[in-house]
C-alpha cells in the first residue's frame, strides 16, 4: 500500500530544462474573468494572449493584434489580428472570441473583479475573422494598457459557459504555454504549445509555478537550486539573508504604495484638523530608511513617480516646506484644540493584514502617533479577511492598505481617493465633489496634456484632505536564479516565462 | 476463548452506537461553527460592490435559511456528496479531500511506524540495559517539547540548503521528499511512546508477580518481553489512537514549512477562505478517524487484558 501511494505521489521529478517559479499563494482559477490575485495573473500570463501584451521589461507591444489604429477623437480602435495565432488545440484565433469573450466580462452575472475598468467600452464589432473595432464611450488614453490584463484575454468557446478552466484536459488557451497538471497547495505544471507563434520562441519547454506561501520556505527552496524565482520577499527577510545571495536578489521600485485611509463617517475623523495632525505626525523618511531599511522610499505625493508624463507640475503636500519639528509642533496644537493630549489621549483602531512589512510600518506609526496624543489599537487580520473587511467601509476608523497600478496610467491611483472611478476601491466614505469633477473631466478630455493637468488637480485635492495618507512606495523585491536569463526588473512585476533562457 | 470474543463484542456495541452519534455530532458542529465565523467565501467580491457578492451567494444557495442548508447538507451527507468547493469553482470536495488525505498519509504512516518501533526498542532496551535516566529523559524531553515550527525549519537548513541531501520542499522529488517531514513527525511519536513505555515497564518490572518469576531465576530481557510487555503495551495504545489519527489528518506546520498539499493545510486555507463544504467535509473525516481509532484501542486494550474496565464498555 506504502509503495502504491509514494508512486501516486511522485508526479514528474523537475528536468534541467524547466523553469520551475515559486508564486506566494494558490490560484483559484485560470479564468481570465474570475482572477485578481498576483499568482494569477502571473500564471495566465504564459497561459493566454490579449490583443496587446507585455515584452520582457513590461512594455506594450503588439499580441494577437500586430497592429491597431485609433480615430482622431481616441474613442474608436480598430485592431488587426495576426492569422497566425491560435488556440492550443490548433483551431484559429479570430476577431468573434474577443467579442464573445469581451461580452462575457460585461455580463453582470460573470461578477468579474476587473469588469468595472471595462464600462469605458461602448460597443465591440468583429467585422471578420481578423478585424476588430471597439468603440469607446470617452477617449482613454490608457485603453491599450487595459486590453494586456488578463480580463480582456480570449476565452476559448468550449469554455465560456464552463467553469472547467482547472481541469488540464479541458484547457483550452492561445498562450506560449498550456495547463498541463493542476493541484491546489501543490503546483501547477504548464508546457510549451508547438504551434504558438509570437514575437519569441520559449526556450523552457515546462514551466512549473510551485505554490509556496511562506516566503522562508521559498528561500531554503530557492537556496537548494529547487526554485528558480521566488516572488515578493519582505524587507525583514532580505535583511536577514544579507548581501549572500549577490545579484540574485531583484529590487525595483514598483508602482505601488503603502497608505492609509482614514474613516470620515467616524465623528472624529470627520474633523479635518485631526486628519491634518495624523498626517503631519508620520515621519515617511523614519518609515522608508529605518524601519524598511531603506528597501522601499518615502511618499510625498499620492500617485508614485514612474508614469511617462505626469505629474506635469510638482504636486506635494502642503505642508512639504515645514521642518520635521514644526510638523509635530503643528500637530500637538491642533490636537490639544481638538482636546486631546498624551494624558487624555484620542483611542484610535487601526485595522491592518499580518504582511510582514505592513505590520512593521503600522507599529512604527503606532509609535509616531504617541507624542501627538493618540492611543493606537490594531486590529489585525489574515490578508483575505481584512480586504474583505476594508470593502464593507464600516467598522473601522483607519485602515491599512497596499495598492498595486493594474494599468500604466496615474488614474490607477489618483481613482483609489474617489467614489468616481468605478475602477479602484476606495476604502473610506470620504468624498469631495471638486474630485468627482476633476475625474469626470478628465475622463472626456481628449488632449492627453490636459488631462494629466485634471488628474494632479486631483491628486492635490486629494492629498489636502488628508483622508487618504500616502506613506511609501513598495518595492518590489524577488529572488531570481542565476541559472535563468532574460529577466527584466519592470516596476509592473510582470515577467513572461517566454522570455526567459536557460543560461549554461 | 469464544467466550471472551462474545464478550468483546457485546461490550462494543453501545461504544459503536455513540460513536456514530459522535460523528454526526462533529459534523454538524462544524458545520454551524464554520458559518458562524465573520467574513465569507465571496468577500472579494465586495471591491464590485455588495451586488456581486449577492449574486454569488444566491447562486450557492447560502442565502437560504441556515437550517434549509443543513438539511441539505445532511442529504449530502447521507449520500457520501460533500458537494463541491465554494472558492474553486468545479471542483467536488471529495477530490480536494481524497488528494490531499493521500499525501498526508504517505507522510504520516511511515512516521508513525519509524515513531513506534524506535520508540519502543528504545524503552525496552533502556529497561533491559537499566539506563539511568538522567541523558536520556533530556533527549526525550527535547523530541518531545521541540515544536514542529522549530525543527523543521531547522532540519530543512541543515540538509537541504547545507548539505543539499535532500529536497526542502514539495512531493516531486521521490522518497527524498518525504525524508525530513517524516522526520519531523517522528521525533515528538517516538520520544512519547518511548517514554510511556519506559514508565509502564518499569512499573510491571517491580511489580510482585515479576519480582516472584525473577527469583525463580528468568533473565530480565526474558522478563520484559514475556511478562511485562503485554500490559506494558497498553497506555500506549491509548496515547496512539488519537496521535495516529491527528498524524492522518495532516499536519499544519510541518506541511507548510515543507510546502506539502496535504489535508492539514488544506483545513488552514479553506478555514482562511470560508470554504464551508471543505472545513466541514475535513472536519468530520478527522471526526471520524479519532472516534474509529479510539473504538479500535478500545477493543485492542480488552483484548490484551481482559481485566480492564473502560467506562462504557462494561455493563
């Protein structure tokens, strides 16, 4: 019995030529409208192809569309698709699956997590097998950027109305690579497709995602040369590891943050003057050089630096000029005329997740707040639970929160401090109607200049309420194996298993 | 002989009974606790707004009356349906279980029986040589109080990363990969029975009857094996039923350190998710192993010594 089961538990020992990376938690689904989470998205990535895709260091580059044109007025895309793609089981890669598939995400019954960013799309029309035109209800800049996320990649038509894409037998994709074994807390094995043509032929026939969601064991794992990456470390780890593990360890800045939001239906924090205060009491320098070790870099802005054209003029808080002690002055005075003091001190709940760096940060904030008068409880959760508890915006006073750009433009964040932009969850009842405007004008504005100029107006709005606290921009740090080449850092943190080579 | 077998059984059959109310008592149990906790599978759903997470719990049915979806559940149940996972759409429970259960086992057999047999040929041995206690109760209470999240870390940088003998993670290396979770489990089984047994031998070796066979000049390792051994056996028993039935359901940490998809981590994550059917379905199979087990040392520990008088067993 003892032999019949080590049998059934040996699948297929890892071959030299396999990439075999680690991702930090399972997938859930391979159905392009059903997923959001990092290891997800980084699994169908290799799985399907969009219109428009990412190269190796995550720029936009023609997919199963080689060329696109837009009308004058940016409201219509007319794509032309490669007759040379196709699906894994050889049959063609036309116009009508993107039709159908962009169809499906709007359907409300799908509940895709991603639909919302989609509502721009007025009407989608296949006039042939390689001819799609997509009219949109405003000009959208970003709108390419959106067609590479994995919400508008093509759904093979045996899958739409099935709920089968775990099932390796079943998969159906237009990907480099295709499902090959699938097991939850275990791995999931994917393997080149002969007829897949692209901008580059993969050298890995196999690519392996091993599910490791403790990042010490993914490191023991990477240093016995069992993986090959190992994605997202925390500061305090890399700290740990010290300088051993050489070039193979990948930080770059991502466009990414760390922030607060601020409660304002809480009678307290409706009190613009005590926002003003906690806002003024973090040391963001303290929080970037000292507590994550200088791994991650101060905020002073909403949106993180890193997209082409924007801010068009500086934005910063209004307070940047002040030294750090007239900031803390400033602060204990409005705080002692809202009548608080470290002897009678304001109790505050911060709801935080159980991430490493996270919790680091918000102890230290903890801490910063003491002088001011503020006595900190944390509340602290699992991941999952305390996202989920964020979306119900009640319950809590302050909430910790990360946020990562879905698509390359500073909506993606300038959005997160609205009720606007369907496209971004905003954590608190906060709303400001100068926002709402700014965002509506910019979304109908078709000078691209100009609206950069709408959204900073945001971002500054944004930034003098105080009610959405920047605090650092993450890095994002992996490990990657000498053994792999063709990696590039990019601050999306999207790496395509097709540009990577063995290196000899 | 005939007789006692009767007997045995006789005695059984009110333990069997309660047993089969136990396991429905584990399950339902679970299956209102489960429900009970804040949060739900759909939760993710909430950045859509509250709609989307709605439409999904209407199309689970979790909108139902709590006791509609129990009766459900017991339907199922009855059946052997466990239905099919919340969170991974499509996939039945009993795969995610059978899966899982397969890679725990694969762990935990080999672990126990390493565990029993070193532990007690150790007593024995310790009995029959009259060690003195002192080294050997230290080594034991290290086995024994060391927690999995320290020595499987530990052995994992020892002879994964250091000496790259054996993998640090995963079941797809071979046997190899099964090395050091075994070891893992091992330890804390073998220095428990061991020092269970140790006590038990020592106490029958002074006892009048072994004292009497000793003057009559049988050698002490005769004595051990032939004479005190047998009832010797017998806490022991009692201490493995519920360690081989929690070493079966998987086991958390040493999974997770070595990245195992056994049932034991599967419990965590879909306890994390509100993944109801599965915490349900996982917790009444290890429901259903303790009590089997305990029924199986209950019946074993009478056979060997009919003497005993364990409650509820007697009339």
């Amino acid at each position: 019995m003892l032999a019949v089961i080590f049998a059934m538990s040996f699948a297929s020992p890892a071959a030299a030529q396999d990439l075999v990376r680690a991702i930090n938690g399972n997938p859930y689904s391979f159905d392009p409208h059903k997923v959001y989470t990092a290891p997800e998205f980084e699994i169908l990535y290799d799985l399907y192809e969009g219109l428009v895709s990412r190269n190796g260091a995550g720029e936009l580059v023609p997919g199963v569309a080689n060329d696109w044109s837009v009308t004058s007025d940016g409201l219509r895309y007319t794509f032309q698709l490669r007759p040379s793609a196709k699906w894994s089981d050889g049959s063609q890669v036309v116009a009508e699956d993107f039709k159908a598939s962009l169809e499906r995400l709007m359907t409300p019954g799908t509940a895709a997590p991603y639909a919302s960013l989609f509502e721009i799309i007025e009407s989608v029309v296949a006039a042939d097998d390689t001819t799609l035109t997509i009219k949109l209800a405003n000009p959208t800049a970003y709108f390419p950027s959106l067609l590479a996320l994995p919400a508008a990649f093509p759904i093979h038509g045996s899958l739409r109305e099935s709920e089968a894409f775990t099932s390796p037998a079943k998969f159906v994709g237009n990907g480099a690579y295709q499902l090959d074994y699938w097991r939850f807390n275990d791995r999931a094995e994917l393997v080149r497709v002969s007829t897949y043509i692209g901008d580059v032929k993969p050298a890995f026939k196999r690519v392996i995602y091993v599910v490791s969601e403790d990042e010490n064991t993914c490191v023991r794992r990477f240093q016995s040369d069992e993986l090959d990456t190992c994605p997202q470390l925390s500061t305090g780890l890399v700290r740990e590891l010290g300088p051993g593990l050489g070039a193979q360890l990948r930080i770059v800045p991502g466009l990414a943050s760390y922030y607060l939001s601020l409660n304002t239906n809480d009678p307290v924090l409706n009190n613009r003057d005590v926002r003003r205060a906690l806002d003024l009491a973090i040391d963001r320098q303290t929080l970037a050089n000292d507590t994550l070790q200088g791994l991650f870099s101060p905020m002073e802005s909403w949106v993180p630096t890193g997209f082409a054209g924007y801010p068009p003029a500086p934005v910063a808080r209004n307070f940047a000029k002040l030294t750090k002690f007239q900031r803390l002055q400033e602060s204990i005075q409005l705080m002692t005329n809202a009548g608080y003091t470290p002897d009678t001190p304001l109790t505050l709940s911060l709801a935080h997740s159980t991430l490493p760096d996270e919790a680091l940060v918000m102890q230290e904030i903890a801490r910063m707040w003491e002088p001011i008068g503020v006595r900190m409880e944390r509340e602290v959760r699992d991941f999952a639970s305390h996202y989920a508890h964020l979306g119900t915006k009640q319950g809590y006073q302050i909430a910790a929160a990360g946020w990562i750009a879905d698509f390359v433009d500073p909506l993606s964040f300038v959005g997160l401090g609205s009720n606007a932009a369907s496209s971004t969850p905003n954590y608190t009842n906060f709303s400001d109607p100068v926002i709402e405007t700014l965002l509506d004008n910019a979304e109908s504005e078709p000078d691209p200049q100009q609206r950069m100029v709408l959204l900073s107006e945001a971002e500054q709005r944004i930034l003098d309420s105080h009610a959405h606290l920047s605090l650092v921009t993450i890095s994002l740090i992996s490990l990657v194996s000498d053994r792999i080449g063709g990696w590039q850092d990019n601050p999306l943190g999207v790496n395509l298993s097709k540009y990577l080579t063995p290196n000899e | 002989m005939h007789l006692a077998r009767r007997r045995l059984i006789l005695a059984l059959i009110p333990r069997a009974i309660w047993s089969v109310i136990a396991i429905w008592l584990v399950s339902t149990l679970s299956f209102f606790v489960s429900r009970a906790a804040p949060g739900g599978p759909f939760d993710n759903l909430l950045r859509l707004g509250a709609h989307a997470r709605d439409n999904q719990i209407v199309a689970s049915g979790l909108d139902d009356p709590l006791l509609v979806q129990y009766g459900r559940f017991l339907s199922g149940f009855w059946h052997g349906d466990f239905g099919e996972s919340l969170v991974l759409k499509g996939v039945p429970v009993v795969n995610l279980l059978s899966e899982s259960i397969v890679v725990s086992i694969s762990i935990a057999i080999p672990a126990l029986v390493i565990g029993i047999v070193f532990g007690s040929l150790a007593a024995v041995f310790a009995v029959i040589q009259n060690f003195s206690d002192g080294f050997f109760r230290i080594f034991l209470a290290l086995a024994l109080t060391l927690p999995a999240f320290l020595t499987a870390p530990l052995l994992s940088l020892f002879f994964a990363v250091w000496l790259g003998w054996l993998p640090a993670g995963g079941v797809h290396a071979g046997l190899p990969s099964f090395v050091l979770p075994c070891l893992v489990l091992t330890l804390p089984i073998a220095a428990m029975v061991c020092l269970l047994l140790l006590e038990a031998l020592r106490e029958r070796m002074s006892s009048p009857d072994i004292l009497a066979s000793r003057a009559k000049g049988l050698g002490t390792s005769q004595l051990v094996r032939s004479h005190a051994l047998p009832s010797a056996v017998i806490p022991v028993l009692n201490f493995l039923a519920p360690t081989v039935a929690l070493a079966l359901a998987g086991a958390v940490v040493t999974e997770t350190v070595f990245d195992i998809p056994g049932s034991g981590r599967l419990f965590i994550q879909s306890a994390l998710a509100r993944d109801y059917p599965v915490v349900v379905a996982l917790a009444t199979f290890v429901g259903l192993l303790i009590i089997g087990l305990n029924l199986l040392a209950d019946a074993l520990t009478l056979w060997l010594d009919p003497r005993t008088n364990i409650r509820g067993l007697e009339p």
